[in-house]
C-alpha cells in the first residue's frame, strides 16, 4: 500500500469513529509520525495533504526537517534531555513530551533566550509503568500552577502512550482516565487545555471515542519502521 492510499484509509477510519462518537473530524488533528523513516517518505505525506509531523528524537529532526517542505509542522513526541532543550526549541513547534518541572523550566529558559512562546503537552504515564517516562497522574495536578508560571511556556493539553493491547479496546479505560485528567487541569486552572493528544496506529479509534483532539499514527501511514533511524 502507498502511503498516499493509507492516509486515506486512515482518514476514512477517523471520520467514522467520529460519526459512532458524535463528534465533528475537524476536532482531530492527524500527525504523521516520521521517525526513522526518510525525508522522502515526508514528502510523499505531505502531497497527500499531511501538514502535521511527529518526531521522538531531537537529532532526528534536525537533520530531517530542513530537507522537508517549510510549510509542515513538527512536534516533539519523544523523551527529551535537557541538554537538547535549546534544539528542541529550535527545531519544533510543540514539545508534546514535557515530562517534569525541571525539564519545563529549561525549556522555558531556551524559549525565553530563542524570543519564543512554546506550546507544550504534558506527558502523563497514565498506567504508571516503570519502564515509561510522564509525569504520574496525582503529580500533574500538583505541578500545574508553578509550570503555569513559566511565561514562555503554554500549557496545550496533555499526552499518553498507554501500554501496548492487542486488543484497543483494553485501552479505552486508559484514554478515559486522560481525558479525565484532563477536566480536572482545566477546573485547576481555571481555563480549557484544547488538546489531548492520544491513539496510535492501532488504538486511535478508541482515542478518538474517547475525546482525543489529536492522533499520532506512524506505522498505518509510513509501514513498519526499518531497524534504524535516519
Ligand atoms: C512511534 C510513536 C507513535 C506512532 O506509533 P505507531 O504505532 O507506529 O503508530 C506515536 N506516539 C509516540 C510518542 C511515538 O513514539
């Protein structure tokens, strides 16, 4: 299958999960997840009309993103160290991967020095795995008000890569638990966070069900990733 003929596939997908959930598909933004895989097969997204991409490694997409078109958007999907803040800020639009107060305050320190505002997502370990990085649950909560304090920082919303299913619908609880959290951020502080960012290649559906405003697909779209990275 061409990348072209999955992203449309993919779009049919998010406009019927949307009729089943009664929800307009202009709420959910699609973003193709370009990691490891070649500037080339960006631009082959980007014809079909793809203007949002995701990548996980700082490096990654500094040498990726200037041999793509200018007119896409990136955010940063993956872990980030702070000895990449100032990169990241570079090279991104939003860090979708903010996963503690220290690691916002540099990036509030790099945005600050670069001129900049900087959309950021918090990274929520909604299942509380050991192995993953994200901010527990009951920690966001706490942290809320000082990382609204940082002046180039804005708080778009929240983030989460539940644990694996087969089976999405073992996800669903999950997504509902974000979406959640989601609510009690905004009556803490008192304003709407427009973005929760959560489904993959094999849940999205279930995310969108479940209120996601932002899918981020990388498999359905590009194929499995070479072993790799660019
Ligand atoms: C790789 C990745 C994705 C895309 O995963 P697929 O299963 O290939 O769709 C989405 N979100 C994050 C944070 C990722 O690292």
């Amino acid at each position: 299958m061409s990348i072209e003929s999955n992203i449309a596939s993919i779009r049919q997908r998010i406009g019927q999960a949307c009729e089943r959930a009664r929800r307009d598909p202009a709420e959910v933004s699609l973003m193709a997840v370009s990691k490891f895989h070649p500037a080339q097969a960006v631009c082959e997204a980007a014809e079909a009309g793809i203007t949002l991409f995701g990548e996980n490694r700082v490096q990654e997409g500094k040498l990726k993103i200037p041999q793509c078109p200018s007119s896409l958007h990136w955010h940063l999907i993956g872990h980030l160290q702070s000895n990449k803040c100032r990169d990241a800020v570079h090279c991104f639009e939003m860090v979708q991967s903010v996963d503690s107060y220290a690691l916002a305050e540099e990036l509030n320190r790099m945005a600050e020095k670069q001129y900049k505002s900087l959309p950021v997502l918090l990274e929520v370990n909604i299942a509380g795995e050991a192995t993953k990085f994200g901010y527990k649950p009951e920690e966001v909560l706490n942290d809320l008000e000082r990382l609204n304090t940082l002046s180039r920082l804005e708080i778009h919303g929240l983030m989460a890569i539940p644990p694996w299913a087969a089976d999405p619908e073992k996800t669903r609880p999950m997504f509902r638990r974000l979406a959640d959290l989601k609510k009690q951020c905004e009556d803490q502080l008192g304003a709407p966070l427009p973005v929760l960012s959560m489904g993959m290649s094999d849940d999205f559906e279930v995310a969108i069900e479940e209120g996601s405003t932002l899918v981020r697909i990388g498999t359905a779209i590009f194929g499995a990733r070479p072993k790799k990275g660019v």
